[in-house]
C-alpha cells in the first residue's frame, strides 16, 4: 500500500480544540500529514479557545460566517470535494467530527478511491462510522509524554528509525532513514550534535550501526546486535505506555523511565499493557541513577 497523505479537515464548531494536539498524533500514526484546516466562524467569541492550537499545530484556520445552519460544515464538504478532485498528492482524508451528516462525504470519499478515517466521540450516528475505513474515538485518543525526538536521546531515536526502515527492506538505505527520522521528529538535524551530514553522525555511531554497502551516491547500513554484557543491570519496573503502532513504549522504574522497542519483548505483544510489571535488563552507569548519554535509556531482553 503506498504511504498515506492525509488531508485532516476539522469541524471546528463540533470537535474539541483540547483533543486536536491528539488527534494529529493519531493520525501521524497512519500517515503523513500534508493539510490541516479547521472550519468555523472565527468571529464568535465561542472559538477563542483554538487560537493558540491553531498556531502551536500549524493549523490553517477556515473562516465561514454563520450564513444558515451547518455553514462550516457545507464549507468543510465543498473543500473535500475539490482536494479529492483536484490534488493528486492526497489519497487520504481524516474528518474530525460526531456529526453523522458526514457520512455522505466519506462514502463519495471511498468512492473516489482514497482512505477515508474519521475521529469523534462514541455518540457518532453508525452510518458515519460505517462508511470511514477507520473511525477513531476520541475517548481512545492518548498523550504521549513528548515527541519521540525530544523524549529520547538521539541513539534511540536512530534505533526507531532504522526498524522502522527495516521492516520494508534491510540493509536499510540512508536515505529512507532519514526521511524516517524526520517523520519520527521534524526538528532532527544532524547539525544538532555536530555533524554536517546524517552519514557522517551514523559513522560516528560505530558501536550501533555497520556501513555495509558505501559509494559516491548511496550508502546501506545494519544495525549491530546488542551485546547484553555484565555491565548491564536487572531491573524491575511497569509498562508505563506502549504504543503497539509504533512499536515502542516506557517502562517506569524507581529510578526513571526507560524506553524499550518491540524486538526486546520476551513475551507475546498482545499482552503487552500499561501496568504490567516487568523484569529487565539495562546499562546503568555505576555511581549514576542512570545512563547519562541518553535522555531516555534503553531497555533490553523485557519479561514478565
């Protein structure tokens, strides 16, 4: 399937301005996000709320004065019309809205060929839900704790990146890689920690990353196994979140929290859940609470 470009269009007179952090969250787990567009009569004082969301989110504000019941609603589903029609970059829509008038939109969307997701809450009429490809409650919608990029220190950040990649094809290409990084977190760099080039920071990277295939415009790389040696402790902790789409989560122990990927579960992931306690292994710097290299450290070989 090719990669999902959403177009998320919100009825703003209908969704919660406090859910949509969350709801671009939700969605980013599914696909790119190339359009953002919350409708309502920006006039009323009624939508003041959505002003600094708006702008923290990066989010175009659609203005419709209330000219007639459902106005906002009718400019949301001309737009739709003519993005299915007109922008060849989008193949999937994102409707964030309990109002069942909606399930025409999402049938003509469907119909057109292209994904067609919907986020609301449990009240939402079934012949909306029924014609979405994914309807998601808001009730389900959790918070992260922070971006992966500014939660993890940059060599978990590399790891996430590169599994993701690997999932398609391994050795992994540079270059997909760093598009996956820049889809795990926008603000990455490889200027941040020093380095010109995202090849020149992997390369540092000696002790995680093998350069496999290199030349003048290419480059291939695998991840090296990790060594689990005396230096690493066993530890126990929680399962404080685990993000099975992205295949990641934290465990919280008495001495912080520490990220794990999906490869280093020992146990079945479908019993994987938040509150379940868990033995686990981890370099632990002695003298220290833990690894200072890394904002988050990582753990390893997880059981129950």
């Amino acid at each position: 399937m090719n990669k999902l470009n959403f177009a998320v269009l919100v009825d703003g007179e209908n969704a919660s301005y406090n859910d949509y952090p969350l709801i671009l969250e939700e969605v980013e787990k599914h696909g790119l996000v190339a359009i953002k567009w919350v409708y309502a009569d920006w006039t009323s004082p009624r939508q003041s709320g959505w002003k600094d969301v708006l702008h923290n989110t990066a989010t175009s504000p659609k203005q419709q004065f209330h000219y007639g019941k459902d106005a906002a609603d009718h400019a949301l589903v001309m737009d739709a019309i003519e993005l299915i029609n007109k922008n060849t970059r989008i193949n999937a829509v994102c409707i964030v809205s309990s109002d069942g008038g909606f399930y025409s939109l999402a049938q003509r969307i469907r119909e057109h060929g292209l994904h067609v997701m919907a986020i609301g809450q449990e009240k939402t009429p079934d012949r909306f839900r029924k014609a979405c490809h994914n309807f998601v409650y808001t009730t389900n919608l959790s918070a992260s704790d922070t971006s992966i990029g500014q939660e993890l220190g940059v060599d978990t950040l590399l790891i996430a990146a590169y599994k993701k990649c690997a999932q398609t094809n391994e050795p992994v290409y540079l270059g997909d890689m760093g598009k996956m990084l820049k889809t795990l977190d926008s603000s990455f760099d490889p200027r941040t920690y020093q380095f010109m080039t995202l090849k020149k920071l992997i390369k540092d990277k000696d002790d995680i990353f093998t350069i496999v295939d290199e030349q003048i415009d290419r480059c291939f790389i695998k991840l090296k196994q990790k060594e689990i040696t005396s230096d690493y402790k066993l530890l126990k902790g929680k399962i404080r979140k685990w993000d099975s789409l992205r295949e990641f989560g934290f465990i919280e122990t008495e001495i912080g929290d520490f990220h794990f990927n999906a490869e280093e579960i020992q146990i079945n992931e479908k019993h994987v859940r938040k509150g379940l306690k868990v033995n686990f292994k981890a370099l632990v710097k002695i003298g220290t609470d833990k690894n200072s290299n890394e904002k988050c450290p990582s753990a390893y070989h997880i059981e129950v």
